[in-house]
C-alpha cells in the first residue's frame, strides 16, 4: 500500500513540474528573451599604427530590439585556427597601448532602437615590437540576458557575433613600413599520393604567411595530366592569413552575382584517371615591391587498384573452388 502511495506522489510531482515549466510566467520570460537582438559594426577591421604615434578606432552598436540592453566592454586577443581561418579568443590582452581613454568604461546602455559609439584609442610608444596583434571587442549583456545567434566570427564569416557576447575583431600592425612584402608558402596540399583511377583528385592547399602583417590570398591552381595537359583549374578565394600564420585555402566559384563570389573545393572527378598527374598552386607575392608568382608542384599517381583487387579475389576464389572440385 504504501509503495502504491509513493508511486502517486511522483506521479502527482512530475505533473506539477511540467505545469510550472509551461505556465505563463516561463513562456513570458523566454518571450522577452527573444525581444533582444544587438549587432556590432565593423564585424573585423584592419589599423596600421607606426611606433611612435596614436590612433583611434570606433565601433557601433545597434540595439533593434524593444527594450533597453546594457553591455559590459572588454578587450582581449584572439589567434587563427590555423586551418579554417576560425577566430579563437583568448582570456588576455597582449597589446598594452589600447584603451578606452581616460574614463574607464564599465558598462554600456543602448536604449531600444538606437546605437551607440565605443572609441578605442590607440598609443604606440616608439620603442615598440613590430609585430601584428589580432584582438577582439567584446560586449556582454550586464544580465545575464541572451542575444540570439551568437557564434564567434572567424576572419572567414561576414558575422561578428560570439558564443556569450557579441564582438568587433580588430587586428593591428605596428608597423613604420608603409607596404609590407607580401609572402606566403604552400607547406602542403593534403593529398594522398596514389588513388584510385575510378576516385578522383582531391588537394586542400596549407599556406604559410611568412610576414608579420595579414595577407588575402591571390592565385591559381591546375591539375595537368601525364601529356602536360590542363585538364582542370581553380582561381583561389581571396581568404585571409594572419601574419606569422597558416590557413587552408579555398577555391573560388562565381557566384548568383559578381559581386557575391561562392567558394569550392579543389577537386577533379572524371570517368577514369590513369597515370600521374600534377598538381600546380601559383601564389601572387609581392617581395621588395616587385611582383613575383611561386609555385609548388606535388605529383599523384593513379592506377586501377579496384580492378586489381577484384581480380586478386577472383583467382583465390576460383582457386579454392576448383580445389573444393578435385577433392570432392
């Protein structure tokens, strides 16, 4: 009696919590979550700042939901992947010379449906380490309320929303040169060497950036078969590499309009592939203001290894199945 009891006071509880969870005050609050919508201004932005001088950097805020949002600001650096060019952000700030100004800002109030300025200044002492610093602007709402679609940009996206917060990405060049050289090496295509003849040719070129400043990428690649004939070519998107940094290239597709390019794979699947074949990747660098092309070339074989292999098995198995027949 008592185990039948207890069985309907959970059963009384759990219908007590599903009635709680689906009452009016939950749905009003998931409601007035979804109200809340904040969007940041330059998604990403690229400052040169010589040793020796100061500069500033605005970023805006736009508040379209229906209520007020306040944000608290910080600053810390971010770095690449290294593959995907996915922005990763750190807990630090490594750059020293930026700052809200003199008048320290905790927090930021956005009334709805207005936008708000945020300046950043920037002072470089001349003594300064020549170097590229990647850094992030981050807005999180005081509290604790949720911005929907967040998702760190990387400097391949055209978002600037974060998981938690929302961000502006700002990478700095501490740089007196006023053009910098630009330099960039294939370290490899991630291919395998030999595939099969009924696969196809498939290469996902690694770039190094061997300067301290960010790049866009800028080239070709071609696949030629063993007659020394291009059988399939690619332009390359034009993804950025941080300076110091690697990044898998992208190739670049047109798009609905010319002005929205798409981006694709390098790869090349025809009927049947037999021999080998070369794959060439041109990179566009700039080395003492001069124009120069270099070029990496990786060779891949292909033969009928499917063919092969249903053959091998075709003969073990005739062989046993004519021993099976002597035997018997």
């Amino acid at each position: 009696m008592k185990t039948i009891n207890y069985f309907k006071f959970l059963r009384i509880l759990v219908i007590f919590l599903l009635a709680f969870i689906y009452s009016g005050n939950f749905k009003s609050k998931v409601l007035a979550q979804s109200n809340i919508s904040l969007s940041v201004s330059p998604p990403i932005s690229y400052l040169q700042v010589p040793p020796g001088t100061t500069r500033k950097h605005t970023v805006v805020l736009e508040n379209t939901g229906d209520k007020t949002i306040v944000v608290m600001p910080s600053i810390v650096d971010f770095s690449s992947d290294g593959k995907t060019g996915r922005a990763i952000i750190s807990n630090e700030l490594s750059f020293p010379y930026i700052s809200f100004g003199t008048t320290e800002i905790k927090e930021l109030s956005i009334p709805a449906h207005n936008k708000a300025q945020l300046t950043l200044y920037i002072d470089v002492p001349k003594d300064a380490v020549e170097k590229e610093y990647p850094l992030t602007i981050l807005f999180f709402s005081k509290n604790g309320e949720y911005i929907p679609n967040f998702g760190l940009q990387g400097t391949n996206s055209t978002k600037s929303e974060i998981s938690g917060g929302i961000g502006s990405n700002l990478v700095i060049l501490v740089s007196k040169e006023s053009k910098l050289a630009n330099a960039l090496k294939v370290v490899s295509l991630k291919t395998p060497k030999f595939i099969d003849s009924f696969g196809w040719i498939e290469f996902l070129p690694l770039v190094k950036n061997e300067t301290i400043s960010s790049i866009s990428a800028s080239g070709s690649a071609k696949i030629l078969n063993w007659k020394k004939d291009t059988i399939s070519e690619f332009e390359i998107y034009p993804d950025v590499i941080l300076g110091s940094n690697t990044r898998e290239l992208r190739a670049l597709r047109p798009g609905i309009t010319p002005d929205k390019p798409e981006t694709g794979t390098f790869s090349y699947k025809p009927k049947f592939l037999l021999g080998p074949y070369q794959i060439i990747v041109s990179l566009e660098n700039d080395f003492s203001q001069q124009q120069q092309t270099s070029k990496y070339i990786e060779v891949v074989y292909a033969f009928p290894f499917s063919i092969i292999l249903v053959a091998i098995l075709g003969i073990i198995i005739t062989f046993v199945y004519i021993k099976k027949i002597k035997k018997s």
